[in-house]
C-alpha cells in the first residue's frame, strides 16, 4: 500500500515564538510550528504531524531570511542540542521570553492586570555557565566535513554534547562557549589522552566502554572542579588519567572521579573519589559562600543567579519575626539569603547531599537560625510538620520544571501563609500552580529573569498574597 505524500508548504512567513521555543506560521488559518526558524523568516516546510488546528512541520529551505537573524557565533549551531537562539539578537531573545511569561500566565494561570516587569538580561551572554557535562561516545556525529574520517580509527570517537534528538551520538567539541577557562583546555588534554588503548570510549546501547563523562564546574572565586566518570573499575587505567589531569592542571581545586557500572548517567547513588585537592569548591553571592559538591544543585549562572534571588528576598518583603518556609531550598541558598532578615527559615529537599550542603552553608556563614529537612515535598509538608516547626508567614517555592505537586498546594493553602513567592524555570507549570491558588491568593508582582541566554528557557518571579477580600 502506497504512503500518503508528505504536503509541502511554501513561502510561509514565520509570524511569532510560541512555547518552548518553536516558532510558529499560518497557512490557510492553520497553526504550522517550525524548529529552528525565527519571526520574519520565510521558509518551505514539509507537514509532519497533523492534527485539527495545527500541524508540526520539518523546515526545508529559508526561502527569504528575517532582516532580524545575524550569524551565530558557534561553529555547532545547529547540530548541537544547546543555544538554539544563536541566530536570534539578544534583545529579541528577551522580548520572545517576556511573551513567553506573559502568554502562558494569562492563557493558563489565568492572570490578568497585573503588569510584567522588564525581564533582567544578562551582562555576560558567552561563558556563563559554571556548570558543563560532556560525554564520551565511541561512534561520534559525522557531516560532510568528516567525509574523509576513518570510521574505525579513534578519530571516530567524540567527546562533547549530544545532537539534538540522539541519545546515541555526539559532537566531538573542540570549542564551546559556554564555560569559561580551563573547561575547554580540560575536556581537550582528555580527549588527547583517552585516545589511545585501552581507554575505549562508551557505547550507550552495549553499554560497553572506559570513558563515560566529564563534569566541570567553576566559580566566580576562579575554583575549578573535574569529574571524571568512568563505566569501569579498572584501577591502572583510572589512575594513569587522574595522575595525568593532576600534572597537566594543578590549579584544579578539586579532582575528582566516579565509577558508574549502571545503565543510567546518574550519579547521585554512587560514591564520588577525591583525587586530589578538596572534594568541594566554593561560591560566593552578596557575601554568602556556598559550598558546592560534584552533586550539589547550584544555579547553573551564578551572576543571574545573584539577580534571581535578590527579586526574590525583595518580593518576600520579610520582617524580624517571620517564619519563613524555603521549599525545593536545594543547597539552601535562597534559605540564607533570607534568614538574615527573619526569625527563622526552615527548608525542605528532596535531595540528603543538598541538605547536607545547605547546613555547612549555613554554619559556613555563622547563620544560626536555618533548619534543613530531606524528603518527598507532599510526604515532609504535613500538618504534624508544620505544627512542630511553625506555621510560615511567607511560603518561598522554587520547585523543578515539573512544578509543585497538588498535594502541596492544598497544605500551603490550608496553612494559609500571608505571601508566596514562586520562582519557577517553566512558567508553564507555574501558571498552573498559580491557578490552583487563586482561589485563596492573588498575583501582585512578576519578574522574569534570563538565566540562560541563547536558549529559549526563562526563569520568573511571581509574588501572590493572600486575597482577604
């Protein structure tokens, strides 16, 4: 039986950014979303997926480009699966995220009349990120330009970030401009190194191979952590490359490396080996350091992160005798911005290295009046709980992109704090949470904030008080 032929859809005027970055065209009234396109855009597409309203599409050809687009900076743009709006001005790329809070907080969460602040962009678009993540992959992406590779030769191999779309590939980065110094050097002499028997690079569907991952995180007091990962214990060759990194980059305060045997990347169930230097680094925001572990959660852009949690202290408006409770407190640093301000502050994770963390955070500052938990949100946020540690006069939520469970919601609601304050990576989810508090709470003030520019993500603020009328 013959397929059906693909509809091919020509001359379509790319109009507006709709959620998650994939923007959007009309053709005969019907929505038609493409990747990778930006508003002015004229391009031929094919229909992929089609539904009543709408059809998801796969672009062509850029028939006519937008007046807007410029050259991205990165040589990967377009095969690499991060900074997908490199070809997009920066100062548009904050206007499609305010519409992206703006749509999704009315259309959703159902607010209306309060006024959105001007998004906080970043000062440094380029090396921003104290965190970065490589894998190794024994059969790497190849394009024209590696026509002439050998496909059995170590030249095969890759060591970067995944394409788009494949878990099972990767581009071999020679540059990225994300991370400052010494993360390229770093991610390169390995490379150069692991390029030679014995140190074969993993295959992610035998699950067989040497070299799995290399974690590196930096912070803006110039410390600098690697984590090497590997898939087996194979002790000789673990040490010849950790002795290796060592001489090659003994500024490293912290060197350190996993064996993973699993299936899965995650390393949050295995034991982390400190090679050499201290098993931590540290971070300093508005005079408060933070201790970071190869495992700790840390806002990923420490400069933005400063902005982020400032809107967010200034949202809480806390008195001396407030009992504030930190939800989702990570490493606690929202928690000791605030407990200078309040009676106390009592925060909750899921995640017992964080918490671990959040209390050395807090001793670290000479901060006595933080209590941390560990636990399931739903499971920790009980009546009991709550009854034993104080009923909160201002609630700080800042939960992963899944948002707050409902669960929650309905304690919060019935503890009935006086504020909240949502900060929130998916303003989608966010929205929703803010519709199911709106029966008790309404929305006085948003903030969005760029924590990742050249992406289509966007962090924001919203502060709700408790609607007595």
């Amino acid at each position: 039986m013959s397929k059906k032929k693909a509809q091919i859809v020509e001359n379509l005027l790319i109009t507006d950014i709709a959620a998650e970055g994939v923007a959007v065209g009309r053709h005969e009234n019907f929505v038609i979303f493409v990747a990778g396109v930006i508003p002015g855009d004229v391009v031929n597409v094919m229909l992929t997926r089609k539904r009543k309203n709408y059809s998801e599409s796969k672009l062509l050809e850029i028939v006519k480009p937008s007046p807007d687009r410029v050259e991205p900076f990165c040589c990967y743009f377009g095969k690499c699966g991060g900074c997908k709006w490199q070809m997009l001005p920066y100062d548009k790329q904050l206007y499609y995220k305010q519409k992206q809070v703006s749509d999704q907080l009315s259309r959703i969460g159902g607010v209306a009349g309060v006024p959105i602040n001007n998004i906080l962009g970043a000062d440094n678009t380029v090396h921003y990120r104290n965190k970065l993540e490589y894998t190794f992959c024994d059969r790497r992406w190849f394009d024209s330009s590696d026509a002439n590779v050998d496909k059995e030769s170590r030249d095969a191999e890759g060591l970067g970030f995944h394409v788009q779309g494949m878990f099972d590939r990767v581009i071999d980065i020679d540059k990225c401009w994300l991370q400052r110094e010494p993360s390229n050097e770093l991610r390169n002499e390995l490379r150069s190194f692991t390029r030679r028997d014995g140190y074969k690079y993993y295959n992610c569907r035998s699950h067989e191979g040497m070299m799995r991952n290399l974690m590196v995180r930096t912070s803006t007091l110039g410390e600098t952590m690697a984590v090497v990962v590997f898939a087996k214990n194979d002790k000789p060759l673990i040490e010849a490359l950790m002795k290796h990194i060592d001489e090659k980059f003994p500024e490293l305060t912290s060197l350190q490396y996993v064996v993973n045997e699993k299936f899965n990347d995650t390393i949050y169930d295995l034991d982390v080996v400190c090679w050499k230097g201290r098993d931590f680094i540290y971070e300093e925001l508005d005079g408060l350091k933070f201790k970071i572990n190869a495992k700790s959660f840390f806002q990923t852009n420490t400069e933005q992160t400063l902005k982020l949690y400032s809107k967010a202290v200034e949202y809480a408006e806390v008195g001396s005798y407030d009992v504030v409770y930190d939800l989702y407190t990570g490493t606690g640093t929202i928690a000791n911005f605030v407990a200078r301000h309040c009676r106390k502050v009592i925060g909750i994770e899921s995640v017992p290295e964080a918490i671990a963390d959040a209390r050395i955070n807090s001793e670290t500052n000479g901060i006595t009046n933080t209590s941390f938990f560990v636990g399931d949100m739903k499971d920790v946020l009980t009546e009991k709980f709550i009854a034993e540690n104080g009923r909160p006069d201002i609630v700080i939520l800042d939960p992963p992109r899944a948002g707050v469970h409902e669960n929650v919601i309905n304690v919060i609601k019935r503890v009935a704090p006086r504020k909240i304050v949502y900060v929130s990576c998916n303003p989608a989810t966010q929205a929703r949470d803010i519709a199911l508090l709106s029966d008790m709470y309404k929305v006085t003030a948003i903030q969005p904030v760029d924590m990742f520019p050249h992406t289509h993500h966007v962090e924001n603020i919203v502060k709700l008080i408790i609607d007595n009328e």
